[in-house]
C-alpha cells in the first residue's frame, strides 16, 4: 500500500485508538499460528480462541491498512455463479453446501455485529446488481429467479424501478438482494481485532513472516526481525497479498487494484436523488463499478484501476466520468477522497481453500466479495483444522496449481481492463 492512502480513505476516523499490539516472543508456542490480520485471519482467531485454543496472528502491516479495511464495505451474498450452476459443477452434495454456504454469508456478518455489540456502522436494505444491457437484464432475472425458487425474497427491477431506487441514469434493469447490506469496513475490522484479543488471542501488527517451515512434528514460524515461533498448525491468510511464503500460491491468483473515490458532503436536496432507500449497488459491466452511501452524506463509487499504483490523482479520473455518468447532478462536487486496495481474482473465480501439508490451510481468492466470504470461512477452517473432517469446509480442498505463463497474464490484465471497458461503453 502506497503511504498515506489509507488514511484518506472514507473510513479512516481520527477517533480511532491504536490498537494494541502483542509482539511476537522468542520460543513461543501456539495452537494455531494465523499469518494474516485481515477479516479471514480475524475470524479464524476469534473462533479458534472461543474454541479455547491457544492463537497467534502476524500481520506485515496495522491491523486495517490493507484490504480488509480499505474495501467498499459492501456486504453481498452469494458467490460469482448462480445455485443451479454450483449444483451441476459441484454436483448435489457439494454443491447444496456451497449454496448453503454462500446464502448465509451475510447473515454472518450482521448476525456478529449484533450479537457481540460491534461498534460498526451498518446497514441492511439490500443489494442492487444493475443491468447495463438487454443481455444483462436476462441474466438478471434469471440469477433472482433461482434464488426466489430457493426461499429468498428477491425481486427482478425493471428500468422503472432500478432507476427509481438508485438514480442513476443508464440502467435497464436488475434484481434486488434482500439479505445483502454495508458496513464500515475498517471499524468492522477492528472490531474483529478487539474481540478476538479480548477472547484471548495474541495479534502482533508490522510483523511480517518470512518462511513457514515444518520440523520435528511442529511448524516453525519466523518472522523479518529474527524472532519465531512454533505452532501445532498454520492458516495462511494473506489473500491478494500473498508473496512466496506458500510456494506457488501467489501464481494462483490474479491480483488487482480496487480504486475508489468518495465526495465531499452532498446537500439534503442531492442525497435525496441517489439510492432513496439506502442500498448498495454494483452492476453488470465487465469493468464493472460499484456505488453506495457513505459517512456524512458522502457518495462512494468505486472500481477497477491500474495495474501500477497510483502517483497522482488521474488515477483515479475513471471513476469520477464514471460517477458524473451515472449521476450527473453531481458534475461539479468535489472529489475529498481517492483510495485503493488490492483484490485477489482466481481462473475460475471460486475462493480456493488449500492444505499444502497436513496442518498448514491456505485460502484466498475473495473475486472482490470479501466481507461476507471471509467473516464466515474463518470459523469453518478452524473446525477442520481441529475435527479433520472435510465436509465442514464448503470449498473443496484443492492442490496449488499456478497459472500457466502467471507473469504474461498479468500483463495482459491492463489492456484487457482497457478493452472490455471501451465494450462496455459500445454495449447496449
């Protein structure tokens, strides 16, 4: 992360404590070392100690500073495929797990905000995937469809009603998920650090791992400034950020930028125009972007940037086009805040969940929906790692397979970002 753009995301709050930070101690021995602090590191910690195991989390950065606190906070069930589609892959086993698993992602989310008391801004009213073309309106419906077949009261939008309840111009259509809301995502994040310590783990911050290595029955763990560890088992969860502590894993994923941008304070007379109902909404665009209310009366858009890091505020210029085209009542507001995150794509845009070795589990691959993925996977690897029994993780456990050519791939993802963009634009 580029120094100082954390702090100018829409999230970042002055009245935040610091969070305490427990070093690393020479010769200390855990049950479960967790590589990691983000949301999947959290939640695996807060579990794992509830379940009365001894935790140690290591975090390269502040608990925060990545991902976990720099994303748009939306909070979406579901994963990138419809039910139908998880049952003739998966088959009917695995794949009413998977759909079990990614129906009720959400309610973890806020059903923990709830019952732990979190200080966390929230929200409930729904999720808006907006149709850009007749092709997408199809879709659309057929996505609502199969999980209105499935219990959920879902609704198909006509242009009438998706234009209504997000103000936006150029929509055709869409369907609205119910179960699916906001939170702010950094105080979410450290709320999981907070009561993750208060259950009894231990969570150093700037301590970045080097090398994972198993001897004499144990996993030695160790750390940039010479100290290490030792622990009965291993979650890696460093996710788009992954390096070669996992040999191969980093090949595996595809990583990419997530820009945003957030105005200044709009008027009553503005707010009142944009998403009436308070729901969160991302569309159908290859490039796709996602918008939602933020902090004091801020309007938040966010979406896919360069594959370098940013150095000036152009960086950011596609998003604010895209935020006049959507609401151009807003040409003229002032930009306050740009900010970005890294997102960790895979080939067949599915979480992949990893055990290199026995008591070493690796999972990453969020394909942008993290919050709800993570917040609810973090308990279900600690399960297996205590039972060994497969069938409590949704995702199937999977070898570590890099992508072929993995470093022409990435070269490839700019111009392709440019392509399917000048698409989208021609699409109708």
């Amino acid at each position: 992360m580029v120094e100082g753009y954390q702090a100018k995301s829409a999230w970042a709050d002055p009245t935040f404590a610091p969070l305490a930070s427990d070093a690393l101690k020479s010769s200390e021995h855990v049950d479960l070392a967790i590589v990691g602090g983000g949301i999947l590191g959290l939640s695996s910690a807060l579990h794992a100690a509830r379940r009365g195991l001894s935790v140690r989390v290591l975090d390269a950065a502040q608990i925060g500073d990545r991902a976990s606190g720099l994303n748009g906070g939306q909070v979406i069930p579901g994963l990138k495929y419809d039910p139908d589609w998880l049952l003739q892959h998966f088959g009917q086993k695995r794949g009413e797990a998977l759909v079990r698993f990614a129906s009720s992602v959400a309610d973890d989310v806020f059903d923990l905000i709830v019952r732990e008391k979190l200080d966390v801004p929230h929200q409930r009213n729904g999720w808006i995937q907006a149709a850009h073309s007749e092709a997408a309106v199809r879709t659309a419906e057929q996505r609502a469809k199969q999980w209105i077949a499935r219990g959920v009261p879902a609704k198909v939008l006509s242009t009438a009603e998706v234009t209504r309840l997000t103000g936006a111009r150029g929509y055709l259509g869409g369907w609205l998920d119910p179960r699916a809301g906001a939170i702010q995502p950094l105080a979410y994040t450290r709320e999981l650090a907070r009561i993750a310590i208060e259950a009894g783990a231990c969570i150093a911050q700037n301590t970045r791992v080097t090398s994972i290595r198993r001897t004499n029955g144990a996993w030695i763990v160790n750390a940039v400034d010479g100290r290490s560890m030792s622990a009965r088992g291993v979650i890696v969860a460093t996710n788009a950020y992954a390096d070669d502590l996992i040999p191969g894993l980093a090949r595996t994923l595809l990583p990419l930028h997530s820009f945003q941008i957030a105005t200044a304070p709009l008027s009553k007379d503005l707010l009142s125009q944009i998403l009436p109902e308070d729901q969160v909404v991302s569309d159908s665009r290859r490039i796709l972007v996602y918008f939602r209310k933020g902090p004091d009366g801020r309007m938040l858009l966010g979406g896919r940037g360069s594959m370098a890091e940013p150095v000036s505020s152009d960086a950011w210029a596609h998003l604010e086009h895209a935020l006049k085209r959507l609401y151009p009542a807003l040409e003229g507001v002032t930009i306050e805040k740009r900010w970005f995150g890294r997102v960790a794509l895979t080939l067949d845009h599915l979480p992949h969940v990893h055990e290199p070795e026995p008591g070493l589990l690796v999972a990453a691959g969020c394909q942008g929906r993290g919050v709800g993925l993570m917040t609810a996977l973090g308990p279900r690897l600690v399960d297996y790692f205590v039972s060994k029994d497969p069938d409590l993780i949704p995702f199937p456990l999977t070898p570590i397979r890099p992508i072929p050519f993995h470093a022409f791939r990435n070269i490839g993802i700019g111009a392709a970002i440019a392509w399917y963009r000048l698409i989208d634009m021609l699409e109708r």
